[in-house]
C-alpha cells in the first residue's frame, strides 16, 4: 500500500495537465474549489487551544507566542475531526504557542478571507485552495515564502506536492490532501432496479437511470444553493465530452469558452435534468441535505469529491459503508476523452500571512500541522495523502482505497474550475454554472455568456 501510494504521489502531479501552469505567473490569479452562492447555513467554530506554561527546545516560555488560523473545517465537514487531532498534536509540541483558531462555513470563508485580504487584517496562517486562489494573494504580496520552512521536510513531502502552490519558483503552501471528483453508488438501491454493478459506460448510466426512475427512485442528487456542487457534477460530464486537455486550456490556458462540445456537453446535463434524474427539491438545498439524502436511501448516486469517502465509512455507525461503491464519471465521447480522466488533484492547502508578527513561528507550525491533518485526515478517508505515509495505513476504509486505486491508473488530472480559473473569470463562470441548473441557460446560452464575459 505505502509503495503504491508513493507511486501514485509522484506521478500526481505530471498527469495535471500543469493545471497551475500560470501560477508560475501569479498575476494570472484567484478561485476556489467551491462555489459562490451564498446559503443560510453558516457555521463558526472558534477555539482557543491553550496549553500550560513549559518549555519549548529548552527556553523559558512565561510568555506565549499567539497564533491564529482560519480554516473551512467546521463540525459538519469531513475534515473537522483530523484537524481537532491534529491541532492537539502539535500544540503539545509547541508549548510557547497560544494557538487561536476559527472555523468558518465554506461558502462564508471565500468571502471572509478575501475581504481580510484586502484590509490587511488575516490571521497568521488560513486555509487556501491551491493555483489561482492562493495565487491572486501571492501576486498581492499577502503570502509569506516558505521555502526555507520546507526544505526541512523534503524527505516527506515531494515536490510533485508542491506545484500548484509554487509561483515564480518559490513555495507559498503547505499541501494537507489531495482529492478528486468521484462517483459515490448505493447498491443496495441500485439492486432494487436490477443493477448489481455500478454503470461502465455512458449508455448503461442512462440505462441504470431509467431503471432507477421505473422503480420509483430517484438517481442523482445535487445541492443548487451551493453552486460548487453543481460544477462537481457540470465538469466532469465537459471533461469525458471534450477531454481534458481542452477544459484545461479554457480553465488555464486560456482558450475561449466557444466550443461546440462544451455546448454539447451542458445539454447533456441539461437531459439528464429534464429525465428526471435529478432531485427536484436538491435545487435550493445546501450540500449537507443532498449528502444525508444519498446516506438515507432518496438517492442513488452522489457525485462530489472524494473527502466523502470518510463520512460515508462512518455513517449510520458504519451500516451503510458496505452499500457503497465509487467510481468515476464514465467517458461520453471516447474520441475525445477516456476513463482515467479526472476532475481534481491537490489542492487544500494552509499557508501564512505575510503581514504576521510571527511568520517564522507561524510557517513552522503550519508546517508540522499540515502534515498531521494530512495524516489523520488520509487514515479517516477524507483525501490522499500529500505527504508520505510513514505509517500503518492498514486501517484505510475500502472506498479511500478504491479511490487510490482509481487514481493509480489516472491518464490526467484537471483541477477543479473555480480553483484553477482566475478570479476575474471564476465569478461570471460559476453564475452560468448556476444558471444551467436552474435552466435560464441552454448549452448554447453557456457558451455564449462565458464567451462575452470571459472570453
């Protein structure tokens, strides 16, 4: 499992299409992995993980140094509880520190740190999202350079990591997980309508669809009121129309959205809508809904990125682990695309305000805890691991395993489009994206707004 996994970490990156290329240039910059409509359901968590007066490398540490961190990993996301082991870890190895940290809901935080950003009031380390998102503050001068913190870690962490949070040749992030967009099947339902495997090809997922809807269940679920999940299920339908080579020159490179097949592409999300075989009431709801919906038995499928593995292992005290199956999108024009093409790569990232009275000490400890979220967060099932697992990684649940497996065998790797797009281009993008779900657009209508907004 380890020499597989330190496989799969050195080619990772070679396979993303050089998804960053441009952040090689940081004023191409901006995005996230996750969209921007605004949803009623925030949830702040702030902690102040104190520890007792001690001594740290032998000096005396009557006074603490403060930390403050901002990240998404709220009690309801799947990372939470590797970043609550992890921030245990290392505050008991840095005993001078008084670590402050701030959970804040996804969509609420792009809002939040960007805003920080511009008024010069960041905590010492934040989560970031990797290429254009961290890059659009790189080219501000916001970030501190962590070459020299790293380069104590080469053992560990590859460098194949590090590319997409590497600008101009020097190094702004730690990497915690790498994770990809992937296909999650209840077999139980699908047995109902006479599946015993999860669809191989296109034809037989409108095949199984259908057969869903004949047995009264419905196949897919998708949370409209957060339009990052709908892009979980858009992108990866463009990427086996068109292939990956061309969503990665219109995400990076910068081609022109005006593409037939990207047109061809929408409409085929767009029938899939009009078949029924997307929840109706998914529309206005938020992620958490349409994701408990797939663990209640309402849907058939949940298609979104693979942290899922760790809350699905779990749910129902781990009932409902047998009943599921992932796999990836399957190829809808294979003169163009094949299986193995994946949206996603590493990504989640923690990195350091300049502007921090403490940057030192601060890049240091984001590094030791970046590798321990990596860590807990890989043995729970939330990502691959962006560090090498110097560890027992017997106890991985079998989907984590299967979706290392998957990516083995990936052919290349496109990053998600609101991460890898600029900042100027990820707005008007993710506003069509919603507006395809919600059908105010056609795939004519997509190709012909992204072309006059972006290009």
């Amino acid at each position: 499992m380890k020499k597989m996994l330190a496989l799969l970490l050195a080619v990772a990156m070679i396979l993303s299409l050089a998804a960053c290329k441009k952040a090689e240039e940081p004023s191409n910059s901006g995005s996230t992995n996750s969209g921007t409509t605004n949803t009623d359901k925030k949830t702040d968590t702030k902690t102040d993980t104190k520890t007792d007066n001690k001594t740290d490398n032998g000096g005396s540490t009557e006074e603490k140094t403060t930390i403050t961190m901002w990240c998404i990993a709220t009690e309801s996301d799947s990372n939470h509880n590797a970043y609550v082991k992890a921030i245990e870890e290392v505050t008991a190895k840095y005993p001078n520190v008084d670590f402050q940290w701030e959970a804040i809901e996804n969509e609420t935080y792009k809002t939040k740190i960007a805003a920080a950003m511009a008024a010069n009031e960041t905590p010492d380390i934040f989560f970031t999202w990797s290429c254009a998102f961290l890059g659009d503050f790189v080219n501000q001068g916001k970030v501190y350079c962590l070459d020299d913190t790293l380069a104590k870690y080469s053992s560990e962490l590859p460098e194949s990591m590090l590319g997409n949070t590497t600008y101009g040749g020097k190094h702004y992030g730690v990497p915690t997980t790498m994770n990809i967009v992937a296909l999650f099947a209840n077999m139980d339902l699908l047995a109902q309508a006479g599946w015993d495997k999860v669809p191989e090809n296109y034809d037989e997922l409108i095949k199984c669809c259908d057969d869903l809807l004949a047995a009264g269940i419905i196949p897919f679920g998708c949370a409209g009121g957060e339009t990052w999940c709908v892009t979980e299920y858009l992108e990866p339908i463009i990427q086996k129309t068109i292939g990956s080579a061309a969503l990665n020159d219109i995400f990076v490179n910068g081609a022109t959205y005006d593409n037939a097949d990207v047109a061809k592409a929408v409409d085929t999300f767009q029938m899939m809508i009009d078949k029924g075989y997307f929840d109706p009431a998914g529309a206005s709801l938020p992620n958490d809904d349409v994701k408990q919906n797939f663990i209640d038995g309402r849907t058939a499928f949940y298609q979104n990125g693979t942290w899922n593995c760790a809350d699905f292992s779990k749910a129902n005290d781990g009932a409902f682990l047998p009943k599921v199956k992932v796999t990836e999108f399957p190829v809808i024009d294979s003169s163009k695309s094949k299986l193995g093409q994946l949206i996603g790569g590493p990504s989640d990232t923690l990195a350091v305000s300049a502007s921090s009275p403490n940057a030192a000490l601060a890049a240091e400890f984001a590094a030791e805890l970046g590798k321990a979220i990596c860590h807990y967060g890989y043995l729970d099932g939330c990502g691959l691991p962006a560090w090498t697992p110097f560890y027992d990684t017997s106890s991985i649940n079998p989907l984590t395993v299967a979706v290392s497996e998957i990516c083995k065998n990936a052919d290349s790797y496109v990053l998600f489009g609101d991460t890898a797009q600029s900042a100027v281009d990820k707005e008007p993008y993710l506003n069509a994206v919603a507006k395809v779900y919600g059908k105010e657009l056609d795939g004519a209508g997509f190709i012909a707004e992204l072309k006059k907004s972006i290009r």
